[in-house]
C-alpha cells in the first residue's frame, strides 16, 4: 500500500505543473479572445479558435510522409460553439476557417482543406 501512495505522490508532484500550465494557457486565450481572435492547437491534430470568451474546434490531422502537406484541415466535421452547443452560421464557419488558414500561414505550415469528414 505504501508503494502506491509514493507513485501517487510522485506522479502528482511530476504532472500538477502540466496541468495546471495548460489551465493557464487555455483561460489566457479566452481573455484575449475579448479584444482579437486567437487561434491555437489543440491536442494533437485539432484547433481551436476563440471568439468573445467562447470556441470551437476544428478537426484537422496532422500528416506524416512524403504527402506534401503538414496539415489537412477538415471542413465537413460539424462546428459548435462551447457555451450554446449551438451550430455555427455558414459566415461564422467561413470566418473561423480563414481564420486558422491565416495562422498556418503565418507559421509557414504547409496545409489544405479536405472535404471529408473527419471521422471524430
């Protein structure tokens, strides 16, 4: 029992910083949000925009290989805000791909949309 209660206090000293430094950096892009769009990765293939204090996700995939492309960007998978669960207009969706098209540009990410669906 004691050997478990080590691992335990040793894993929670290891991660606690982690977590709570992504908690940080996810409420620093919401309070920017207020005055600008921001977008940021989100785990390993998606994105996340953030608008007025509230996001969405946009699928995407990150490629490996000789495909050309770093990133493919799904534009079929459905958006919904996180506070309404409300779908986004076709104008708002149009905004928030742009949106993340700008900031893989800006990054000099090698990119295109797909029009599959995502699968998520």
């Amino acid at each position: 029992m004691a050997i478990r209660k080590v691992i335990w206090n040793v894993t929670h000293w290891f991660f606690q910083p982690l977590f709570w430094l992504a908690s940080h950096s996810e409420k620093r892009a919401v309070q920017q949000s207020f005055s600008t769009p921001v977008v940021r990765c989100h785990q390993r293939d998606d994105f996340r925009y953030y608008e007025n204090g509230r996001w969405v996700t946009v699928s995407g995939e990150l490629m490996s290989g000789s495909t050309g492309i770093d990133r493919l960007i799904y534009r079929q998978s459905p958006l919904k805000w996180n506070d309404t669960g409300a779908l986004l207009t076709p104008e708002e969706a149009e905004n928030v791909f742009k949106k993340v098209g700008e900031h893989l540009d800006e990054g000099k990410v090698r990119w295109k949309f797909s029009d599959a669906s995502s699968g998520n």
